[in-house]
C-alpha cells in the first residue's frame, strides 16, 4: 500500500494522516508506546519508577516533529494509550496512570509545540540551530512535566516531592534527547 509522505530535509516519513492506512498506524505507535514503556520499566526495576516513561516520549516526539501537526492528535492518543499501559503495568492505579499518561502527553505535545515555534514548521534537527533548539526545549519542558509528575506521586508511602521531583527531571531531559 503507498502512503503519501511528508518530506523534511533528511528524509521522508508516511504521512500519519491520511485514511488508507486506518488505525493501523496509531495501533502500531500505542502498541511500540506501551513496548517501550514496559521495557523502560523492566530497566528502572530498583530504582522508584520515576524514569521509565520518557524512552516513550522521546520515540512519540520524534515523530511528531517529522510528522504535520495534522497527525498530531492521533500519535498524542497513542501516546497516551501507550502510557496508560505502561503506568498500569506498574501497578499503578487507574487514575495515577491516567494522570501520568496525560503529563506525558502534555510533555510530549509541549515538547513539539516549543521546537517547532522555535525552528520552524519544515524543520529537522539534523542542523546545528534546530538541534539547539531542541536541547532547549528537551531541557525546559519536563520541568514542568517533572513537577506535575511529582504532585501526583507524592504520598506517603512514597519519597517526599523533591525527592521526587529531582528524579523525574533528572531523568526527562536525558530521555528525550
């Protein structure tokens, strides 16, 4: 089956939006999501599972920064089921990983919002500016993230917020780049 594809400097990649294809595509990405959640998760198993999601983000990034921002709400829905399995994987309650899942989200979304603002529509990150240019974003963004993440993790079982906080930022930038 041949797709129409959108073309960046680079390379080109299938253009997610287009409707030969169906669901098969976002069913692809949520099913390499939740993937890379359980193997993100299976790789942090001693530590307290803060940094275990972002293999996923830094994956659904990518594609949306080659992708139309017309495809973007499809891969974000993947993203988020992708998440949502990987949360409830690990043990996670239902509405903690819900939770989780839409800070991902939010992260991801923000992430690609904020690179493409800075170094425009068409661009890769393949040249130094819009490299640069995604640094700043991958390392500004899961602040907020990072922040949010910890206010929904922080009871008393649990580490105490900055504790908290300082293991989900420390984690994110490195993640999404």
């Amino acid at each position: 089956m041949t797709t129409e594809r959108a073309t960046y400097p680079g390379s080109t990649l299938p253009d997610f939006r287009r409707r030969r294809a169906g669901w098969v595509v976002p069913f692809a990405v949520a099913a390499i999501c939740g993937a890379l959640a359980v193997l993100g998760i299976a790789l942090t198993a001693d530590t307290v599972h803060v940094a275990s999601i972002w293999p996923m983000n830094a994956f659904v990034v990518a594609l949306m920064i080659r992708q139309d921002r017309g495809a973007w709400p499809s891969l974000a829905a993947a993203a988020a089921l992708g998440g949502l399995v990987g949360n409830l994987y690990m043990d996670r309650s239902w509405p903690t990983a819900a939770a989780l899942s839409g800070i991902n989200v939010c992260e991801i979304l923000a992430c690609a919002v904020m690179f493409r603002h800075l170094a425009g529509e068409r661009s890769g990150i393949a040249d130094p500016r819009p490299l640069l240019f995604f640094l700043g974003a991958a390392v500004r963004v899961p602040a907020l993230s990072a922040m949010m993440a910890a206010i929904v993790l922080t009871s008393p079982p649990l580490p105490p917020f900055h504790d908290m906080f300082r293991h989900a930022y420390a984690a994110a930038p490195l993640g999404l780049m």
